[in-house]
C-alpha cells in the first residue's frame, strides 16, 4: 500500500529524476544499484526552499537532519537534506541562477538513463567457427539494423569449464555454442531457454529439415533446447585400393564381410601392419557396434547401468575379437606415431573418423593416395548400421534480457544459406537437409557418405554423467582387451561403477524430484 506525505511549506521540488536502473543477468530483472533488495524503479527529487519558507528569507539558520518522503510514485521517491547551515538570498536573480542549475542536473540525469536504440546480443563460439562467423556479422547486421553483435572466440579445450564458470558469476552470453552431449548438463543448471513455441511460430525453423536423430541429442523431456548449428558422425575412411586388391571393390555392408574383408587385408600386409585402427583409448567404436545391436546402454529411466545385457555383451565380444585376432593394433592415440603417414603407407586399410578428417586427409596424404568414406556396415542385411549423433548446437541463455534479438541470430545462423557458407568457411557439415545442395557438401565425394549415415545416427544417453560414464566403458574395454579381466568380470565391474555414478540419479526420483535431464 502506498502512502502519500505533504511537503512542507519550506519545500518546493522543481524536478523528479528516475534514476538508471541495471540488469540482473541471471535473471532478466531490473534492478536499480540502490535499491537491489526490492528491485524497483527509483525516483529521485530535486528540492530548493520555498522563497516564503525561513530559509529563502533567510532569517535563521536551520540545520535539519536526513529525512526521507513518499512522492508516492510508481517508484520509490526519497528526498534527502543533509545536515547543514543553509543561507539563501533573498534577491530574485539567485532564485533563476539555482532554477537554471537544477534543470541543468535533471536533463544531465535524463540523458544519461536514455536507453539505447541498438541492441547488442553477445555470443560465444568455439574454436574455428568463432573466427570464421565474424565474417556473418556484417550481413545480419544489415539485416536487423537495431542489432549488434558481439563475439567472443573460445578454445573447446576451455569451452566447457568457461561456460560453468560464467554461469556460477552472472556472466553468460546471450547466445552460445555448445556440444551435443553437454547440453543435459546445461539444462540440469536450468541454464538454457526452451526453443519450442519460437520454432513453431518460425517461417525460417522447420523442424522436418533437420536430421532426426541430430535434433533428437537437444530434446529433453520433450523440450527442444538447442538447435543443431552444424553435424558430426563417425563412419569408416579407407584405402580404397588396398580394400580392392583384397577382393573388395565396394566397401562391405556388414559385419561378416567386414571380418572377411579384414582378414583378406591381414593376409596380404607387411609384419606390423593391420587392417583397421581402433585405438582403445576411444569409446565410440565400441558404442556405436553396441547400438547397432538395440542396446540402451542404460536401463530404468538411466539409473542404472545396462552393460550385461544380452545386445552390449554381444557388441563387446565382437570388439575385443577384433584385438585378439589381430585386425587390430593395441594402441592408443597417442601410440600412432603418425597417423596420416602410416595410413599412406597402408599400415591400416580402415580407420573410425568424422568429417573434421576429411580436410586432413586431403592435405596431408599423398595425391597417389586413393582413399574413400563409407557408412557402417550393419550387424545384419539392415545396412548401414547407426552411428553415434553428434555435433554443435545454438542455444540460449534463459535469463537474457534480449531474447527476441538473439532468436533473430539463431534463425538466421539456422537459415540453409549461411549453414552453405558455414560449410565452404569450415567444412562443418549442415544440420539441414536443404543446405546438401551440390553448391553445398552434397557435391563433395568424400562428404556423401556421411549424408547417408546421417539418416541412421543415434545419441547417447541424454544425462550429465554421460561423459563419466563414457570413460568408465573405455577402461573397462582397454582392460578385457589386454587380458586383464575377463569380458564377463569387465562388464559387472562396469555395471557396479557406472550403478553408482547415477546414485543420485535414482534417490531424486525416489523423493520425486525434478531430474537434471
């Protein structure tokens, strides 16, 4: 309830000033500097005494203490006179001197609070792409010439742990790059804004030219959180002349053929050479086979591990035979002394890679060198076997105050012409449909396979313990492949591990809690 107070006589204001106010990020709410707790407007009054009032004749000296009066304005008013001798007098002309001065300080205020007409949406990119999306800028900005951005370029090796620590300070950006599997996280931190009802009232978003399971990695409980920017997947690269010396023009369309054809291989190679490289310090192989064989990974709403079902002890077995055969070194990454020269050498005929391989391979082998992409083969005659879903999302930060202008960037980076540019610029495969146009990737020889295997990709679990998890399945594998342990003690050790990770996980859902996925 507001209260209403008379001046006295003594007082007469001559200006009411709001006050600036500033921003909560984290939030969205306005908050004056002053006034944080309750978060309101502030009105500030300009008060000269009355020319009738003692102090304007100026017969006493009066010293006065601070006092505070509702204007009872939206705001909060307050009117302060600090402790002092005031003497004013009593000719007409110091009357306008001061008049002049008070107005003076009003429009001084009132200019300053103006608010700006531009809007500045800022931006986080990651690595190549934060350099290369500043040559967009001017042309958006043409476009919506009420807005400005802003980027800031991010190593990915300090991405994620930027981004943390920018939420925990207040400091997100309006708009961010972000990867596939971090986005749980981000969400569990109620950190991005759902995309939904501005993808449905788009004419630029269409949801049916994105690539199902790509979109797929950025819905969580049936909420859209970003929208895929551009895609990654993993398929086999090979030799394609050495594949056919070994009887193989084409490359095979499942798994027996596949075990043939790197035997063949393996008959013909040099001591120390091998048909394929896998190194063991990577999960996705393994995960990807599992998938293609229906398993979940994860069981009961992903509480717990599902890593003794019938589906990944299949997968697991054909992996680690790969090693025990011998088509397969057992190395690391980091063991490969070169990895672009041993594969011009034809110390392997197939490697597991994405697209951001595709510019290596063509700048570092050899032109002599004949070499070719093609999707997984499949377990059966369902070719071509899944492959993982992957890639970079646009999403936006749910307490920005400049939503609407930073939607503005995300449709316009979505739109299949700049997903085009984006791809001449980087080579980063569009997440649309659309943009596979033959000005596009879909004119690239080594790209189109990847256009067939995207329409047969999956995500992994959307959860914020994926990576852990993920890690937890490369060591137990590295384990049984070496000898270690055998595949059934790595897969309840998996099992009890990867079951308490998700502890957590299942005490929230027994008390009813909002999950963070």
């Amino acid at each position: 309830m507001r209260r209403r107070a008379l001046l006295p006589e003594s007082l007469q204001i001559v200006a009411v000033i709001r006050l600036p106010v500033s921003e909560n990020r984290r939030s969205g709410r306005r908050i004056h500097t002053s006034d944080r707790r309750r978060g309101r407007g502030f009105l500030w009054a300009i008060w000269i005494p009355h020319p009738r009032s003692a102090f304007g004749r100026g017969s006493n000296a009066l010293a006065s203490k601070k006092r505070s009066i509702d204007l009872g304005f939206e705001g909060v008013g307050e009117v302060r006179r600090e402790e002092a001798e005031t003497r004013f007098a009593r000719d007409s002309r110091a009357w306008r001197r001061i008049l002049a001065l008070a107005s003076l300080a009003a429009l001084t205020v009132g200019c300053r609070s103006k608010p700006s007409a531009t809007t500045v949406v800022e931006f986080w990119a990651l690595g190549r792409e934060g350099e290369v999306v500043q040559r967009m800028i001017p042309d958006f900005e043409r476009r919506h010439p009420g807005i400005r951005l802003r980027v800031q370029q991010i190593p990915w090796s300090a991405a994620h742990e930027k981004l943390l620590t920018a939420y925990v300070g207040e400091a997100m950006p309006d708009v961010f790059q972000v990867g596939n599997t971090w986005i749980p996280e981000f969400v569990a931190l109620n950190a991005i804004e759902p995309l939904d009802q501005r993808m449905q009232s788009s004419t630029v978003i269409a949801v049916a030219d994105y690539f199902p399971g790509i979109l797929d990695t950025s819905v969580i409980e049936r909420a859209t959180y970003g929208l895929p920017w551009y895609v990654d997947t993993r398929l086999l690269f090979y030799r394609s002349d050495l594949l056919e010396r070994a009887g193989y023009p084409a490359p095979p369309r499942d798994w027996r053929a596949w075990v043939d054809a790197m035997t063949r291989v393996k008959e013909r190679a040099a001591p120390g050479d091998f048909p394929t490289l896998l190194p063991v310090n990577e999960w996705q192989p393994l995960v990807i086979l599992a998938l293609q064989l229906g398993a979940d990974l994860l069981r009961e709403r992903d509480t717990y591990g599902d890593f003794e079902s019938a589906a990944f002890r299949a997968a697991f077995t054909f992996y680690v035979d790969l090693f025990r055969r011998g088509l397969a070194p057992l190395a690391t990454q980091t063991q490969v002394a070169n990895l672009y020269q041993d594969f011009a050498r034809g110390a392997f005929v197939f490697y597991v890679s994405g697209p951001w391989n595709i510019g290596e391979f063509r700048e570092r082998l050899p032109a002599s060198v004949t070499w070719a992409t093609a999707p997984w083969p499949a377990p059966d005659q369902r070719y071509p076997g899944v492959s993982l879903a992957g890639g970079a999302s646009l999403a936006m930060f749910r307490g920005s105050p400049r939503k609407d202008a930073a939607w503005q960037w995300l449709e316009y980076l979505s739109e299949p012409a700049q997903q085009i540019a984006l791809y001449r610029l980087t080579g980063d495969l569009p997440s649309r449909k659309s943009a596979w146009t033959e000005e596009g990737p879909a004119g690239d020889e080594q790209t189109r396979a990847f256009r067939i295997q995207l329409d047969h990709v999956r995500p992994t679990p959307k959860i914020p313990e994926w990576e852990r998890i993920a890690d937890e399945i490369t060591r137990h594998a590295e384990a049984a492949i070496r000898g270690q342990v055998t595949i059934d003690e790595a897969l309840a050790a998996l099992d009890r591990n990867v079951d308490a990770m998700l502890e957590k996980r299942r005490w929230l859902i027994e008390r009813g809690e909002r999950l963070p996925s």
